[in-house]
C-alpha cells in the first residue's frame, strides 16, 4: 500500500457511530460463508478468572507504538497529558453508560491516570488488566444481581409511577455508590418490562425472556479473552490519534482481511456492537439485504433464526462474534433477522425480515445508467443519470492481464458512450451513499470530464504533497453535469465531486458531505493488524476533504442529520486546513449562474411535496433530539406514541393530497406495500434518530464487517462493517419516520430535482449564447 495510486478511499463505517465506545470497539468482519450454529450451550453463571497479557502483547505493544511514532500521520507524543486521554478512552469504552463502576471504583484507578505512558514504554499492559478485571468483577456482580431480582417476579413492577428512564448517560457523573447502580438498573428492568408488556406479552413470558437474555449477558461476560481485552486497551490509545486508527487481534484481522474478496457469500451487511444490542452501520451495495429494503444503517437486530421455521434466537446481549456465526451461511440458505428499528426506543416495535444469503459479485455493484425527462419552460429535456454505488476495479483481473477488466471509469466510459448515442440534453453523476473506494478510479473518472489537470493533492508526515493528474487531453463527455452527493458521499466521492467543483466543470448538488479525507494502511504485526492513517487528502484548490467534505453549490433538504453522522461528529477527528493551492485552469462556466440557479430552486422546494415533507420530519426529529428521558409510566408512553403517530399520520396524508393520492386512515396502510426503502418505520418517532438507548451491557469483543464488494476495500473499512453504525441509535435521518408510499413508477425526487436544475443551466447558456450573438456587431 506504499505507491500512491494503491490507496484507497472509503467512508469507515465505524464513523457513522457515534459513541465512544463503539468507535473503540468496532472491528471488521464480513457475515460470510460458514455453517451457522443454531445455538450456543448455555453455562451456570461462575465468577471468572481473571485475566492476564500474553507473552506477544509486550513485543506487539512496542511494535505499534513505534510504528506510531515513525507513520502516523499526526505527530503525539506519549506523556502524561496522552496518558489521561488514553485512561479517560478506555473507562469510556468499557462502561460507556456508567452504568458498571461507581466513584469508589474510579478513585481506585486514579493511580493510573499519568503512568499509563510510562506502563505502554515498557510494554507493561498490567494496569490495562487490573482495570478489566474490576469491570468483569462489577460486570459479573451487577447481572447477578439483576438475574436475581427477575426470579423475583415482574410483578414487584408498577407502570403508574411517574419516573423516568435517562437516556444517554455518556455525560452523567459516576454512580456515587451501589445503592445509585441498584436504581439506574431498577429502572433498566421495568423498561424492558414496559416494552415487552406493550408488544403485548404476558408478565410470565416476559420474566422467562429477560431472565434468558440476562443469564445470556452473564454466560458471555465469562467468555472474554485476553486478546479482546487488549484491543480495547490498544484502540483507546488508537482513539487518542484519530477516529480511523485501530488495532485489529488476530481474529479481528482474519474477518477484516476476508473482506477484501469480490464475490462473497452472507448477506451484505456490516455489524456493530453497542452496549447489548448488534446494531447495523451499512448496507453494501446491492447485497441481500441491501435488496430487501427493509434493513437500514442503525437498525438493531434482537433475534436470528435459520430458514424459514427455525427458531428465532434471542441476540440481546451476546458477542457480536457470536451473532456473526449465526448469521453467516451457505448461499440461498435463509437467515431470518428479527430488527428492532433504529429509533424504536420501546422494544416491542421490532419486525422480522427474512434475508436469502448470497453472493455480492461485482457485476451487481457496478455503474448503471437511465434517463429521465423532465419539463422545463415548455421544452423536454432528456437527462441522462449514472449511479455508482462505489469507486471499484477488478484487481485481479487486472493482474491477470484481463483486457476487459471491469473498473468504476470504464463501466461509466461505456455509459456515457450510451447516453450520448441516445441525445440526452445532461448528464447527473449520482453518488449519494457512495462511501469511496479506489482512488485511482477517483482520478480517472475526473478525466472523463476534463481535457487534462490535477485531480487530488495527497500530503504525508514528512508534509510532502503529491499530486494525482489527469494526463489524458480527451474529454468523454463535454456536455452539462450535476453531481448528486448527501452526507453518506465520502473519501472518493468527495474527491470526484471536489474536482468538478473546483474546474468549474458541474454542478455539485445535494447535502454537505462526510468528510472523510484521510487515508489508511495496514500493518502486520507480530500479533494481529494495525490500521494507520497516514496521509490526508486536498482538493486541487488546496481545501482539505476533511472533516468539512464538500459543501454543494445547490443545496436539499437535509437526508442525514449531520449531527449524528459525518466525520465531524467523531472524535478527535483531523482538522480542515489549506495547502497550496495545484496549478489548474477552469474548464467550465457554472460559477456565473448559481445566483439564478439557486434561486429557481428555492421557487421549486417551496411546492414540491417530497422536499416539504423531508424537512418538515427533520425539523421534528431536530426538537425531538433534545429529549433525554423516557417515562416509566405506562399512560404516559401510550399517550406520547399516539401524539408521534398522529404527526407523522398528518405529515404523510399532507404530502399525498399535494401528491394527488388519496389520503390513509392509519399508517399502517402503508406497510402492506412493499416500499419501506424511503422513510423508515414509524416505531418510536419521538426521538431522533441519534438518541443513545443506553442499554445496559455492551460485548467487550464487537467483531464486525466492513464493507465489501469493493475490490479495494481498505480505506472503505475507515468507516467500517458491513451493518451498523456507532451509536445505539445513531443517525439515520429517515429511521423514525413512517414507510413511504411510492409506487414501482415513483421517481426519484432528488434525481428529478436535479434534472430541472440541468434543465436550468442549458436555458440560462442558451439566453446567454443568443444575447452575445445579438449584441455582437454585424
């Protein structure tokens, strides 16, 4: 990965998460071919030994500090300073809700505090340890005590009090003592009481449930390794450099290195874990369960079961490894996956979806291409669109001297060739949800549209810059273009679209994107991978990708809150900055009509129905975020779930009258067609989509999956797995509203949006051309 033109660019799914804890613990592991386990055994609850280093932790631990030291690319040094922020990263990734250690317990660790610098020079993981012995302790204690309070009946519980449950604890203060964990897991219990007894259940089915699911938390809890433990302790440090660095064990790195294969068996999806929930980051292009249109990014799966009429396992709770093995399976074998919805906070929302395992291949990831035609001003215009899913090249059929090797330019050369045959008037690039790739297929799909110019700056540590260019004077296609991008655009997304900006070349329209605009190796080390950011990428007008991405000339509605999701909302991300500016020239007019453009646009969203509806439902989830708590009291919550499914009823049947469609009596209408793609479920939209659950106990051990099916899918892995997302309930803009209604026909508003913004263009060029022709002398 050392020569320039072997990076890879991608949106890590591990940035769509937002908690801490996830971001330290998410690992990468594709769901593939392997035989599903039906069930694991379940063992009699023991105190668990405690846990030690291996003898290779001390040697791999000086290995990546040097390499840290020598290839990250941000200079840190490791003092006492670093020592606290590692300390305050590892109690976050082991009790991200305080919910396990108390004041006493972290007085305890203070010692630690300034010296783990000093421990990690020597290789001395010891403190690392004696912490994670002390959660395990507390982790085993407190399921105890739970497990018995449940064999005391659900009965002791009554739903007329009015108290509340916190939601996110990330900032609360530690527990003064046991009697202040005893009431925070108290409350724990009777919500997953009061949901279960909303979704209708019997108090003794519920009891039997929670005590399987608890008893199952603690069964795991014993299952711990000292690699698991490790990886915590190196991500925490990892954490400290930036959100993109991580260390991989042995098994986390065998999972992630598989992802690199083209055609892979699963469901296509990546996994994370976040306290006791296996939560979905992403969905890989035209994968199974992509196809299904029923699963999205933070959706939580609680239950798998095998075939059609397997038993449904309960999964709450259990290693993310663990879900894994139940999920992976032959190809067209049936995995069935009971999914709590990304902002169902009541646990009884949850719906079952069956998924055919598969093969990802290539073929169905590639560039594909349609036209559209919208009316502008009295004329038709024809406006091609070509979609790309990601930024891919067949390497190995490249290396074998394949002539017709398939790569992002050359399917799209081909398409251009199609759509100019068939005379359309535009051409619209749409990259929404495209999380990178290579970034040599970035430079020269940027070629297609240029004579020839710089395409991407790459600076290092040693802060030499490189520049990509485009050496090749012919132009594909000279016509008008839109490049369609929303907040899931990343990495070589926002290099493509920074470069048509920044000629001039087209137009980039959509949401402010990702912002992810550093790139990562892999190193081997003695003992398991260490995933390094290593250089950072710029535009040719010198502005880092960064952190800021790439803000459009035309703006939409907000899709995806850019408060839950982006490289802005991670940790100690890398900060926006200039460079000089490549030498280039613009090769396009765009820049003198965006007043009028933008303006024509604004006249368009103030009637268009679908723009209305998106951003009145963002507005909504915007106030419902700031709510912190949720009630206790059984009238309450049924009160507030009507109020929710009243607005979202009336927003619905607002935007179907102005849409020309008979209006519904209930929602629940919508469901029966198959059109769960747009809007999401309706399961609790009272709060955004970044509200955390909290619940109460995370898999010390999240294995995952990134994304796959890119061939180069490295740097894809930056925002990683194939399912999932960091926080609980982290930011899917359309998971708490209801399903969309469109039908087979509907279009794409924002596609058609952007062909009347095309249509725009080519008008506003024509009046220009006709008026320097009149005024032209004879």
């Amino acid at each position: 990965m050392s020569h320039l033109g072997q990076y890879t660019l991608g949106l890590n799914r591990f940035s769509l998460i937002r908690s801490p804890l996830t971001q330290v613990l998410l690992l990468t592991a594709w769901l593939m071919a392997g035989n599903a386990f039906a069930s694991l055994t379940e063992t009699q609850a023991v105190e668990s030994a405690e846990l030690a280093p291996l003898p290779e932790h001390e040697a791999t631990t000086r290995h990546i500090l040097k390499a840290l030291r020598e290839r990250h690319y941000l200079y840190q040094l490791l003092d006492d300073e670093s020592s606290e922020l590692i300390f305050d990263e590892y109690l976050t990734a082991l009790d991200p809700s305080k919910s396990y250690f108390s004041v006493q317990d972290i007085r305890a660790f203070e010692p630690y505090r300034r010296s783990l610098d000093n421990a990690l020079r020597r290789g001395d993981l010891s403190p690392a340890f004696s912490i994670f012995n002390a959660y395990q302790n507390q982790i085993t204690q407190r399921l105890t005590w739970v497990v018995s309070q449940l064999e005391q009946g659900v009965e002791q519980y009554q739903f007329d009090v009015d108290e509340t449950l916190e939601l996110d604890r990330s900032e609360a203060p530690w527990a003064q003592d046991d009697a202040a964990l005893d009431d925070l897991w108290r409350r724990r219990l009777k919500n997953d009481v009061l949901n279960l007894k909303l979704a209708d259940k019997d108090l003794a089915d519920i009891a039997d449930l929670l005590r399987k699911r608890y008893q199952n938390r603690l069964n795991r809890a014993q299952q711990t390794r000292s690699d698991d433990v490790y990886q915590v302790f190196i991500n925490a440090l990892a954490k400290t450099y930036d959100p993109h660095t991580q260390y991989f064990s042995p098994t986390t790195a065998e999972n992630f290195n598989i992802n690199m294969s083209l055609s892979l068996e699963g469901i296509g999806a990546v996994l994370s874990s976040e306290d006791e929930y296996t939560q979905i980051v992403s969905l890989v292009p035209a994968g199974p369960a992509d196809k299904t249109k029923a699963l999205k990014p933070n959706d939580r799966i609680t239950a798998v079961g095998q075939g059609d009429e397997g038993e449904m396992v309960d999964v709450i709770g259990w290693r993310l490894d663990d879900v894994v093995q139940l999920i992976r399976g032959k190809k067209d074998t049936i995995v069935r996956l009971e999914v709590l919805p990304a902002n169902a906070v009541d646990g009884f929302s949850s719906k079952l979806i069956p998924i055919v395992r598969n093969k990802v291949e290539l073929e169905e990831q590639s560039a594909q291409s349609k036209i559209i035609e919208v009316e502008e001003y009295g004329s038709t215009r024809r406006i091609g669109v070509i979609e790309i899913p990601t930024f891919y090249v067949d390497f190995q059929a490249l290396q074998d001297g394949d002539e017709n090797y398939r790569s992002t330019t050359r399917d799209v050369k081909r398409l251009l060739k199609d759509l100019e045959s068939a005379q359309v008037d535009a051409v619209v690039i749409d990259l929404r949800d495209n999380g990178g790739g290579s970034l040599q297929e970035a430079k020269t799909l940027t070629g297609l549209f240029i004579d020839r110019g710089p395409t991407v700056q790459i600076r290092s540590k040693s802060d030499r810059v490189d520049v990509l260019t485009d050496r090749d004077y012919r132009v594909e296609y000279a016509g008008p273009i839109a490049v369609l991008v929303n907040r899931l655009s990343a990495s070589a997304s926002e290099i493509f679209a920074g470069a048509i900006q920044d000629y001039g070349r087209g137009l980039v329209i959509g949401t402010q994107t990702f912002g992810k605009g550093t790139v990562q190796t892999l190193q081997p080390l003695l003992r398991g991978q260490l995933k390094m950011t290593q250089a950072k990428f710029y535009r040719i007008s010198g502005e880092s990708t960064q952190h800021r991405g790439i803000i459009p000339d035309i703006a939409y509605p907000v899709d995806y809150d850019p408060e839950t999701i982006g490289e802005s909302t991670l940790d100690r991300p890398l900060v926006w900055d200039k460079i000089t500016p490549a030498v280039y020239r613009p090769k396009g007019d765009v820049v003198g009509f965006l007043p009028t453009l933008s303006k024509r646009h604004q006249t368009r969203m103030q009637t268009n129905p679908e723009f209305q509806y998106i951003t009145s439902a963002y507005n909504y989830r915007r106030v419902r975020r700031e709510v912190k708590a949720i009630s206790l009291n059984e009238t309450t919550r049924r009160e507030e779930q009507a109020i929710a499914k009243t607005f979202w009823l009336n927003l619905t049947n607002e935007k179907r009258v102005a849409q020309g469609l008979p209006v519904i009596a209930d929602l629940d209408e919508l469901e029966a067609t198959e059109t769960l793609a747009s809007e999401g479920d309706v399961v609790d939209p009272l709060l955004p989509p970044d509200t955390p659950i909290d619940a109460p106990i995370k898999s010390v051990v999240a294995a995952t999956s990134e994304a796959a099916g890119a061939v180069d899918a490295l740097d894809r892995a930056t925002p990683e797995a194939s399912i999932g997302a960091e926080n609980t309930v982290a930011g899917n803009a359309e998971a708490d509203e209801p399903p969309a209604e469109e039908t087979p026909e509907a279009s794409d508003a924002y596609v058609v949006e952007a062909g009347h913004i095309l249509a725009d263009l080519i008008s506003l060029r024509n009046q220009t051309a006709t008026q320097s022709s009149t005024a032209a002398p004879s």
